[in-house]
C-alpha cells in the first residue's frame, strides 16, 4: 500500500538561495511532518531535488505542484537571484509528474499565505488607528527582509486573490539624511548603485556596520548574524547599525504603503525581520514610517506585523494551489 493516497496532495517548494524546503499539502494545509530540507550546493538543479523528494516520500503521485523562487518569474519562468537556477513549468511537471504546475516569486507566494497563517505565528509591531474600519477585502502588502529584500501587493478581489510580482528591493534607496547620505555614496563606491537591498538585507546589515566602521576610521567586518549577537550585549556600532536598519526601513515600508494603501496591513517576513523585531519600537521603527509631513496623520491607518511562521511560503503555495483547484472544480 503507497504511503499517501495518489493523485490527491500538492507539492509544495520553497526554494531559497541557500535552503531548498519541499513538502506536500492537502487543500491548503501544509503536511508539517513531510517538510524536508535540502541544501542547494549538493544539487545542480531544482528538479534533482524534487525527484529525491518525490523518492524519500514513497514515489507520491501528486496532483499538482507549485514552487516558490527567490528571484524574478516572467512568463512562468523562475530564475533565482542568489544560486544559478533556472525552472520553468514544464520541467516542474515532469519532476513531479504532475497534471498542473505553478511557480511564484517567493513574496508572492508570503501574499498567497496570508488567511492561512495561525494567529500565534503574527506579532503586532504597530498599531492601526484608522479613520474609518477597512473593509474585509483591503490591501494589503508583504515585505519580506531576509537574504535579499522585496515587497508584494495582495490584492483579495471577488474572483480571487492577485499576488503581482515585483522586484522593489532593486530600486533606489532613500535618503532623509546626511549620515544616510554618506551611506549611499559608500555603498554606491562598492556597488555602483545604492539599492534598498544594499542595506535592508542580512548583508545590508554587514555593510551599514563596515561603513560606520569606515567614518570612525576603524573599518572592520562582522557577520549579521555576529552583529546581532553584539547588539544583544550592547555594543554602540552594533546598535548604531541597527538604529540605521530600522529606521531605513521603516522609511521603505512606509513608501511602499503610500504606493500600495495597504488598509488591511503591512506583513514583514524573512530572518531579518524576525532578528529586527525585538528592536523596531526603540530605534524608531514606527516613527520613521510615520514621518511623511502631513499625511503623517494618514499614515496611522497602516498596521504593521511581522509574520514568524517559517512555513509560510509553503502554506502560500498550498493556497494558491487549492484556490485555483476550487475555481476548476476538478
């Protein structure tokens, strides 16, 4: 007897630039004891890892699959920013030998989870106050700051749910100040373009910290992860660093809400902004997203939370997927 029921689950990929996660799901609930994680240096592709997925789950005959890539999809072409893969619809169909096949930018499968998130997995960080309640249906916006940085408008429409991809974290950083400033021109000397990626990212991180490093005229590099362990010991460049993060971004969300009018929330997701959480309301999280002159009032319509589910791109795929069963009726 096959250990699950065929031609009934999804598979379902979360495909990072470092981490590979594959799981199946019924309908929209993710299968928590199937996840399984691969390592994307040991593999030369995605359809290697399915098919090792696909053997270690019992050679299960899915119903449909759909993958989540951290990198642009055009035309239903996925190609990842920070590993040399490239998967489309046909090759995901023949490594699952599935009838239907879908691939999502990873933002916009973080919007397809929205609704399927448990309430215990999304902590407030800023309080709406709205002028009048938002309608069950608002925007909304996920903003994701981990390995990279990027942003999806959800859009809950009367014939479903439209996630549009984009690739925001490429665009201009802002400027408010001249310390920040000073930071534009460093990064811009290194990379040749200040991205908001260049700073609202684990890296990002390691470069606001070189460059304070660089004005006190003692340059030295940590790992994000060593910068935060710093912070949680006080160290002033450390906090420094962070106080710089948090208020950058919190200037980049609330441009990316004014954009979007996202009256039904603003969702952080990634490792970054789960690291950042415990720091946003002392280095001036809310302040900065705020401090846009006189829709500063206006801006209080916008709550803001951060979404600490690690499965949440893989329930987003589940969604999608269910979602667009529901409308075939097959």
């Amino acid at each position: 007897m096959p250990k699950h029921p065929p031609n009934t689950l999804s598979l379902v990929a979360d495909i990072g630039g470092t981490n590979t996660r594959v799981a199946l799901a019924d309908g929209p609930q993710v299968l928590t004891g199937t996840v399984r994680k691969y390592a994307n240096a040991e593999y030369p592709g995605l359809e290697t890892v399915i098919r090792a997925y696909i053997a270690e789950e019992d050679d299960v005959d899915c119903r449909a699959a759909c993958v989540a890539v951290a990198g642009p999809v055009r035309d239903g072409v996925g190609t990842l920013t920070n590993v040399d893969w490239r998967i489309d619809r046909e090759t995901l169909q023949r490594a699952t030998r599935a009838e239907e096949a879908a691939i999502l930018n990873d933002l916009q499968a973080q919007g397809h989870a929205l609704g399927h998130i448990a309430p215990e997995n999304i902590r407030e960080v800023l309080e709406a106050h709205p002028t009048t309640p938002p309608s069950p249906n608002a925007a909304q916006i996920v903003i994701g700051v981990g390995t990279g940085f990027n942003m999806a408008p959800v859009y809950n429409l009367p014939e479903g749910r439209l996630v549009p991809p984009s690739e925001c974290g490429h665009a201009n950083l802002p400027i408010r100040t001249e310390a920040e400033l000073r930071l534009c021109k460093y990064v811009e000397t290194a990379h040749g373009f200040p991205a908001v990626e260049d700073v609202l990212s684990g890296r990002g991180l390691e470069r606001v910290y070189r460059f304070l490093g660089h004005e006190a005229g003692e340059e030295h590099e940590l790992s994000s992860q060593a910068i935060m362990a710093a912070l949680e010991t006080g160290d002033a460049r450390a906090e420094e660093a962070a106080r710089f993060f948090v208020r950058i971004l919190g200037t980049v969300a609330g441009n990316l809400s004014l954009i979007q009018l996202p009256f039904g929330g603003v969702f952080l997701i990634g490792g970054m902004a789960r690291a950042m959480t415990p720091h946003l309301a002392r280095f001036g999280f809310g302040e900065a997203f705020r401090d846009k002159g006189r829709f500063a009032g206006f801006m209080q319509n916008f709550g803001v939370s951060v979404i600490e589910d690690d499965f949440a791109a893989l329930t987003g795929c589940a969604g999608y997927l269910a979602e667009r069963h529901g409308k075939s009726g097959t």
